[in-house]
C-alpha cells in the first residue's frame, strides 16, 4: 500500500514542534547535569579557605610596581644607598626606588643571588661561584668554585667576610673578602648541638644582623635559626602550620629579609606570601597576602612547587621591596600610616 | 589434438588460471600485512603524562574496573623525606601523626616511615590506592612533585577505547609502547 505523504495543519505542527522541544530540553538538562556532577571533584584537595588573608592583619600597602628587566628573575637586594640590585636572567641589574635602571652586569651564565659591601663591591653568586664586581661593573674577581656539587642561592656581605648559602651542599660558606674559604657553618654535628640544614628545594638564604649574628632559613624544619660567624648555633624560631603564623609545605620559609629594626621579612611559596616577625619570632603582620600573588600560586600546582617564590628586600627606611619570581614583578610596599 | 608450446602464446585458460594465482598470493601477502599491524597495534598501551595530568579525579571513578587500574606511584629520587608531608598530611592536622583524622589519603593507602630525624619515607600500597590523586595534588602544590599517576599494566585490561581516557580534561592519556609504558617524572633543573 502506498503511503501518502501529508501536510500537517498549522496546529498539528506546532504541537509536534513543542513535544520535540520538550523533549530535547528534557535531554539537554540531564546531560548538563551530568557533567556539573562529573566536573565536581569528590577527592577535591581544597586550601582557598587558607587563600584569603584576613584585612586586619595586613600592614603594608603596594606604592609602586614595576617588572624586572629579563625574564626568570630569582632574587633583589638592596645597598648601603638604597640601590636595588635584581638578578634576572644572566643579568645583575642596579635600579633606583621607581624603577629606573642605573647599572647592567652580563653574567656567562643565570644569576642566582647577590649582595653590596658598603664600599659599593658588589658579590653576585652563580650557580657554582661568586664573581666580584666594582660598584661601577667591571669584574674585579672571579671565586673558585667550593667544591661538589655547589648550588649558591644566597650572600651576605660583613665587613670582613662573605657568607655564602649553599643549597646543593647545605652549609653557609664563609669567606674572607678575597675569596678564601674560612669557615663551613651549619653542617650537622651532634657534639657541637647543630641540627643541620634540610634542603628539599634550592631556596636557601643567609643575612646578617645589627647583632652580627647570622640569620638562616632551616626551610626542611620551617624555622629560622641563628649561628655566630664561628658556626656556634645559638637557637631558631618557627612554627610548622599552614595558619598565618606558621610555615608549611615541604621548604620554607624560602628567603628572607630584615627590617632595620631587626624584624624578619618572610618569604613563602605554596601559599605565596610575605610576613613580619618580631626579632624573637612572634609572628607581627602580613605584608602581602596570596591574593597579590595569585599567578605565583597557580605555578606552584601543574608539576611540582619549585617553579614558585618570592624574595624580599628591604631599605634603610624600612620599606619592603618583593619580587615575585613567576611574573617578575618587583612591588615596593609601605608600612600603612 | 594439436597443443600448442605453452611459452609461445599464452591462452585465455592460461592467463585467468596465472591471475587467480597472482591474486592469491597478493590476497595472502595483504592479509599477512594487515596481521601484522595489527599485532603491532597491540604492543601500544595507555599511560598518563603526568606533566598534563590535572589531578581531577576522574580515575578513581571512570576506569571499567571496579578499583581503579590507575595508581599514584613515587619517585623516590625527587622526593624531598618532609616530616610535613602535604601528600600524606591533610592541609591543616592536628598533629605530625598517622592517626587516621590526619591523613589526607581516602583509603590510608600511603606508609610513613620514619628514616631519620626529621626524614620520613613515604610508599604507596598499591592494593590500597584508587587513584584519587588527592596526594598528587597536595604534593605538586606544596612539594616536589614526586607523587603522581601512572596506569600500572599488571591491572589495566587494555580497553581500545580507554573509558578514562575519553573524559580525561588535561588530555593526559596517550599510548606508549608497551616495551616502554611507564612514563615517569624526573628531577629538573631550577
């Protein structure tokens, strides 16, 4: 039997239109919420609760901002005269309070860490040895390397030695200002109570304080500790919590500063953000939270969190320069009046 | 009858008998060939790059089997031994212990082993293991990355179309050779 093909009426069409509608909607609305159900991570690991800083705690205020010259920035410091000198790519460069560049040094390989004598010397730390620079950039000296496996993350300069940190190694190298090797501080030994350095990441650094005492991150233990120039320790602070007031993750605090006061300016990557701690340890202020670093956070995520970091400076009015080492911004904060 | 030399012209009979011989053996050469892709074909596995790998937790619950052919497996060489383990540790605990409250693990399927102060050791049962990824995260985002994922061959049913694979959102799943199937992370430089 043939079968005939009919036009339907205008209501019978509708009709069907609205059935077909109803039922594609029908589908459309299950599959959307099957697939909000599957992008709902039951095993989710969630710390955003611990990416919010409360508003009461922080005490600075960004004034300026400005990026570091090269790319793969890795640590600022900050001369007698207020210089800010930045290591970025096989660079050292010399800027003044906006920004503004004053000096270029070219390295053969990246710059790791640096520090300025008060006679302007500056002593710039490649992966394996120190080379000296003039204030003005010719090369002065160049450092045999210390030995195995050397991996020099931080300098602070005395006024007759050079404190070189060693994460490959994890001791402070000491040397006198023409580059012999003094001294090893930090090395694990019992007789003499020293717990010793644990490195799990190369972020490792060494100041020196108004009291001449050295200044060291323990990042392994989440705790700074403090070592007379001879290599004696004399204590640590630090408490183990992913809180505001403690350290967590695998390493940190990564690197440090201190205020002219003596306080500490810490540095911290996984939650990336910056504190003040008194002199004794109490934890004081935030001075930026993980919301200002919220591209810093992502990087510490896809693969590991070595990609991560901050590092802090700070000037002879105790304003504190930040340099964040994921998008290279170099931020200037003021304590808020 | 008066045959002629079969080399002095060919017959009809002749050149349709040669053909259906030469489409034999041309049949026969084809099959083998195709065979033999196939063979190799089977030599390819599924794994997961890890460095693509979101930690999304579609391996635990979309693998065909019931418990997960994927695994979180350790390289011990980038591991950093933290007391404060944030692959093991939930992200605030009470206390460094292994009570059960503090671990971050659903199945408590990571050992802590203490190996020296303040170093500990941290191995996965892989009997344990759902392939969560809660640990790989806790541990890219605040470590070194040494826990991460990984299809492990003595479970996995080598489903042509990988059930995982197919919703993965970091595009993470590609075959390997199966003389190579582990695709494993290692130290890199800073």
């Amino acid at each position: 039997m043939k079968r005939e093909f009919q036009l339907s009426s205008r209501r019978e069409f509708f009709g069907q239109a609205a059935g077909t509608m109803a039922i594609l909607g029908a589908i459309a609305s299950q599959r959307a919420s099957g697939a909000e159900s599957q992008s709902k991570n039951p095993f989710a690991y969630d710390v955003s609760h611990l990416q919010k800083t409360d508003p009461k705690l922080i005490a600075y205020e960004e004034k300026s901002r400005w990026k570091a010259p090269h790319a793969e920035a890795k640590r600022i410091a900050i001369s007698a005269d207020d210089t800010l000198y930045v290591c970025s790519g096989n660079y050292l460069t010399a800027h003044d309070s906006s920004g503004a560049s004053k000096l270029e040094i070219a390295a053969t390989e990246p710059t790791r860490c640096c520090a300025v004598a008060k006679d302007g010397t500056i002593f710039l730390g490649l992966r394996d040895h120190v080379e000296v620079f003039y204030a003005k950039g010719q090369r002065k000296a160049i450092w045999e390397s210390p030995g195995k496996k050397p991996w020099l993350t931080g300098i602070a300069v005395a006024e007759n030695d050079v404190f070189v940190a060693d994460a490959g190694n994890r001791v402070i190298l000491r040397y006198d200002k023409s580059g012999k090797l003094v001294r090893r501080i930090g090395e694990k030994d019992k007789e003499r109570n020293i717990p010793g350095f644990i490195i799990p990441s190369p972020f490792f650094d060494v100041e020196i304080s108004h009291d001449g005492l050295l200044r060291v991150n323990n990042p392994g233990r989440h705790r700074m500790e403090l070592y007379t120039s001879d290599g004696d320790f004399e204590g640590s602070w630090g408490v183990t919590s992913m809180g505001i007031t403690g350290f967590c993750g695998c390493c940190n605090p990564i690197n440090f500063a201190l205020l002219p006061d003596g306080k500490y300016v810490t540095c911290e990557k996984g939650l990336p953000r910056v504190k003040v701690y008194s002199a004794t340890g109490e934890f004081e202020s935030v001075v930026a939270g993980v919301e200002t670093f919220s591209e810093n956070a992502r990087a510490c995520g896809p693969s590991d969190c070595t990609a991560g970091g901050l590092d802090a400076a700070v000037d002879s009015h105790g304003r504190i320069y930040i340099l964040d080492i994921v998008t290279g911004d170099v931020r200037m904060m003021q304590r808020k009046a | 009858m008066n045959f002629k030399p079969a080399n002095e012209s060919t017959t009809r009979r002749t050149f349709l008998r040669n053909g259906a011989r030469l489409f034999g053996v041309a049949s026969l050469a084809g099959l083998g060939g195709v065979l033999a892709s196939r063979s190799q074909a089977q030599n390819w596995v599924w794994q997961i790059d890890p460095q693509k790998c979101v930690r999304c937790g579609n391996c635990a619950t979309n693998c065909v089997l019931e418990q997960s052919a994927v695994k979180c497996v350790h390289a011990f060489a980038m591991c950093g031994y933290c007391n404060l383990c944030t692959g093991y540790f939930e992200p605030e605990p009470n206390a460094l212990t292994t009570a059960a409250e503090n671990q971050l693990c659903p199945t408590a399927a990571i050992k802590r082993t203490f190996v020296e102060d303040p170093y500990y050791e941290y191995t996965i049962d892989e009997k344990l293991c759902i392939g969560c990824a809660k640990c790989v995260e806790g541990c890219n985002r605040f470590g070194n990355g040494s826990l991460f994922l990984q299809i492990r061959h003595d479970r996995c049913v080598h489903c042509n179309e990988c059930a995982i694979a197919r919703t993965c959102p970091g595009d993470a799943f590609r075959r390997v050779p199966a003389s190579q199937p582990y695709l494993l992370k290692t130290t890199h430089a800073h």
